[in-house]
C-alpha cells in the first residue's frame, strides 16, 4: 500500500485549517542576493539546484521547465517526480542545456516517489539506490560521481499519517547515513534533496503543535542530527543560523503559502571538508509549481 503523506500544518487542529500557533505573527521571509564567492574569494563556478516537484508531468503544466531554464543550473535534481523515465514529458527531455539525464522510479508502484537528475557534464559514473534491497525497491536515490565530489539526490521516506512508517523511517536513516559515510571516505559529498525532516523548531512556523507530526518526531530529528555529527554539514543553516521564516514546503490547505506556514524539508548537506568551496545555500520561495520550492547551491570547486 502507499502510504500517505501527512498533513502538515499547524499542527493537529490545523489539518483542515493549518491555524497558528501563536508562536510568530510576522512571518515574511526576506531573501537576499546569491553570494558568489567563498569566504576566501573564489568565484563559484558550480550551481546545482534542487526541486521536489509533486508530479513531473503537474510541474510542466506550470511553467517548471521555463523556470529551470531561467535559473540555469549545472545540475538539476528532482524528486517526487512520481513518473516512470518512459513517462517524462517531452519538454524536460529535450532541454538541450541537459543532454546527461538518470531516472528512477518505483518498481512495482505506479505515480509514486520517483527522483531524477539533469547534468550539463557527464558524470564520470552513476548509481541508483543504496545498495540495500529493502530500500531500493522505491525509486528514491540516484548518486553521481564527479572529479572532486559525489552527487546524491535522495527522496526520503516519508513516516506517514499517524507516522505508520517511523519505524521503517528510523531504518532508512541509519542505512542512508552509513551509504553516505562510505562515499565520503573515498571523495567528498554533495547531498540534495526532500529529506522529510524539519531539524529544529526554527524549522517550521508551527513546532509546538507539531511534535508527533511526521517530519518534525524526535526520532526524524535526531536521525538528521546523527548524520550531521558524522561530519556533514547543512549548508543553509551553516551560513544563516538564525534565519527565520525560511521554509521550503507549504501545505495546499489553509492558504499555506501565502501565509508562509510552512517547513523547510529541502537540503543542501555536504561534507565538512567541502566547506572553503561553499559560496551561498539559496531557498526559491518564489517558484511555484509544487507545494515544494526549489533550493540551490553554489560553489568554488
């Protein structure tokens, strides 16, 4: 069975509502200019960006792909593309700005899950899952190697409604964050993607209200938490510790959106020892075609 998405709000009296918690009445969020260069004056020459787009073939209809042309990335990752590669639209496989495309969607499960990478430079190899049978059945990871870094793009389980897969969740972290230790000791690491977790309170608009919600339980967060303390960092709270209101995913109920009630569930998490090529660790709140946004990043590699 496909285990259904929770409602994320404001919490249990918001599924219909998503209401406030009165915990932040003011919650604009102010982006500011792409940084770059790195602390030590390189010039960012990679960008790579990030997209959980609810749907491939919804997010075309809504002028995703003029979007992505428009921000112009290196390298663009999606998730929850919920399509089969001989299901992608034709607009995303004829964008001549990515001739190098990888696909992988669920075996044995029809319009779920699903992730996808768009290289302008051929990845010297590429991988899907992680090697852990139980895992790889459900179209969640694709990893790239480059010269100086690996690439994974990843589209975490989600715990569910009445977090009926917390369990299994738990399993995935530890297993995912093993798989990401084993490529870090042979070259550096460039994380992306919907990782179903809000790490701290700062994190989304609601948190009081959201403790037994999925993405936001204790066991998600320490999960996240244990893979950062294994010498990954996440880049947007690296750079803007105290930013707040900065949120990746909205709800459809409740005007989320406009209101800004939202999560940041989407991350950019890269090796510690990638840290002097770091120049910014953007959020797109202003692209609309999901319930997601995109987030990009660039780099001096």
């Amino acid at each position: 069975a496909v285990t259904k998405k929770p409602r994320r709000g404001g919490g249990k009296g918001a599924v219909g509502t998503a209401k406030d918690d009165g915990a932040d009445t003011d919650g604009a969020f102010e982006d500011t200019p792409d940084r770059l260069e790195t602390e030590d004056g390189k010039h960012s020459d990679l960008k790579i960006t990030s997209w959980n787009v609810d749907g491939l073939r919804a997010w075309v209809r809504k002028n995703g792909v003029q979007w992505v042309t428009s921000e112009s990335p290196d390298i663009m990752c999606l998730q929850e593309t919920k399509c089969s590669e001989k299901q992608v639209p034709a607009e995303v496989k004829e964008l001549p700005e990515f001739p190098h495309q990888y696909w992988s969607s669920p075996q044995d499960k029809e319009g779920y899950s699903g992730v996808g990478m768009l290289c302008k430079v051929k990845p010297l190899n590429v991988t899907f899952g992680i090697g852990v049978e139980q895992h790889d059945n459900e179209g969640r990871v694709i990893t790239a190697e480059f010269d100086k870094y690996f690439l994974v793009t990843a589209y975490v389980p989600n715990s569910g409604r009445g977090l009926v897969r917390l369990d299994y969740r738990q399993t995935w972290d530890k297993d995912f964050s093993s798989y990401l230790k084993g490529l870090d000791s042979k070259k550096p690491v460039i994380l992306c993607g919907d990782l179903n977790v809000a790490h701290q309170e700062i994190d989304l608009r609601n948190p009081k209200t959201n403790k037994k919600t999925a993405g936001f339980t204790a066991q998600e967060r320490d999960g996240f938490g244990q893979l950062l303390s294994q010498g990954f960092l996440d880049t947007y709270r690296h750079l803007r510790p105290d930013a707040r209101h900065a949120y990746t995913f909205w709800t459809y109920l409740g005007n989320c959106r406009a209101r800004n009630v939202g999560w940041r569930l989407d991350y950019f998490v890269m090796s510690q020892s990638l840290l002097p090529s770091l120049c910014d660790s953007k959020i797109r709140s202003g692209a609309l075609g999901s319930d997601h946004c995109p987030i990009t990043l660039l780099m001096a590699m």
